[in-house]
C-alpha cells in the first residue's frame, strides 16, 4: 500500500489542474486578458495491462480517482485488492496503470463493459442496460447528522476547490464531519470523479462518522457510488433526479438535495437527520 499512497500524494510534474490561457472579456474585446483555464485530459485506467475506461478528468488526485472509481464500481472490495498504482502521462493524456490481485481481475474480465467521457452521463459505453440500477446491498442504520451544522460544511466547500476558485469550471464532492467540519475533499471538471477521488480517499483512512457532501446536482450514479462505498449521507448542493431518489430509497441512503444555507430537501430516510 505504500506505493498506492505515494501515487496519491505525487502528481505528474506540470499536471496542476490548470493554466493561464487568453481571452476578450464583454466590454473589452479591443484587447486579450490572461484567465486561468481548467485542464480536462482524456485519463486511462488500465487495470493489469488492459485498458478498461477512459474518462474526461482533471489531472490532480489521479491515484485516489483509480482507488475510488474501482471500490464505487464493485471492481475491487478494498484498496488491499490493489498491489500498486503507477501514472503515466502520454502524448494524448494519462494513462493510470492499476495492478488488481489474480481474483479481482479474473472477475472484471467477466463483467467488463466499455464506457468513455462519462464526465456527463452514467450509462455512455453501458454495454447491457441491465448494468444500470445494479442491485446494492442495503446499508445499515448507524450514523445520525444534525441539520444545524449543515451551514458550516457548506461555508468550507469552497476551501477544496482550488481549481475552481480561478476558473469556476469544477464540481467538488467533500467528507463532513459530525460537527459540520469537512475532513476532505476533492475537484474536478467531472461531478462523478470528484466523488470518486473523494471516495478513494476515504478508503485509505479511519475517517469515522459523517457524511459526503458534493457541489452538484445528485444522479442515480451518485448515489449508486456512495452505496458502493458504504456512505449513509449524501448531500448535495443542486437537485436529485428521480431515479437518484429511488436508488437513495432501496439502498437506505439518506439523499438531501438543494442543500443551501437554512434549508435542504429530505428525500429519504430522515431518521438519520437531527
């Protein structure tokens, strides 16, 4: 595991999530202005030499993203599952070379699906429909949150998006804490792969009780990917879809969307909520 959390911590050198580009601004198109610009590279996993996705990324967090992406998927049980993470960048992108142990690759052979450019849609590249929806175990009931504490988290989200705070071109998804302190978080151009850095993250520590909060409106694969990961709270800052709302309810997730400071929408579950 040491070389999965020394993935994490090193990214390729220029690799910063974004650069200075020129633009004309309204009011002023006699003259260019520098801007900062949100990298968005194609990124490869490649699990033991076969590349099995390639989705549109912003190139921070790379390893955390192969970790989460692998536990949300149902491609790997824990991060044990993994014996190492090497990240290539390439003439077109970023190649994430994943070693899975014997076991868990004989079983993404079995179900591999090919999927691309999923920053938009969930089901690009689904090659059975029967993919989508896939049954989740029902999580327990043991964590609990307080709605007061609510405001806080959401007046720290902005602090894990430094990417964001200079182009406005990120989604963040972030880790809340009982009290309303965010453990973590992470960004990128891809609401789903911010979740899943997120996600990856998490799994390589004892975060203990709380909750995830993302920038984004929440799909039926957001919840589906907290379940996987056995997160009982998903927060979210926009709207949920109404499949999202029928996962959250058979997976005993508790879905809150429009979350803003002094309100949120309970879709499910609220005997988790204080």
């Amino acid at each position: 595991m040491n070389k999965i959390q020394h993935a994490i911590d090193t990214k390729p050198a220029g690799m910063t999530g974004a650069s200075l580009g020129e633009v004309w601004q309204r009011g002023n198109l006699q003259h260019l202005q520098p801007d900062w610009l949100a990298e968005e590279v194609p990124v490869a996993l490649v699990y033991n030499g076969i590349s099995h996705v390639v989705m549109m990324a912003t190139p921070k967090d790379l390893a955390a993203f192969a970790i989460g992406f692998s536990l949300s998927e149902g491609i790997i049980s824990a991060p044990a599952d993994i014996y190492g993470i090497d990240i290539q960048p390439v003439c077109d992108g970023i190649e994430v070379h994943i070693e899975l142990s014997s076991r868990r690759f004989m079983g993404l052979k079995e179900r591999r699906r090919a999927m691309a450019g999923r920053t938009g849609c969930g089901v690009c590249g689904v090659e059975q429909l029967a993919e989508i929806g896939k049954p989740v175990e029902a999580l327990p009931f043991s964590q609990v949150f307080d709605l007061n504490y609510l405001d806080r988290a959401l007046e720290q989200l902005n602090d894990f998006q430094p990417v964001g705070q200079l182009t406005g071109c990120t989604h963040a998804a972030a880790w809340i804490c009982p009290d309303g302190s965010l453990r973590a978080g992470c960004e990128d151009v891809g609401r789903h792969v911010a979740l899943d850095k997120l996600l990856g993250l998490r799994s390589q520590g004892d975060w203990g009780a709380g909750a995830v909060l993302v920038s984004s409106r929440a799909s039926y694969e957001m919840v589906q990917k907290a379940a996987m990961c056995g997160v009982e709270l998903l927060f979210a800052v926009s709207a949920a879809t109404r499949l999202a709302v029928e996962v959250a309810q058979r997976s005993n997730l508790t879905l809150v969307g429009f979350s803003k400071p002094g309100r949120a929408t309970v879709y499910t579950h609220p005997q988790r909520l204080l």
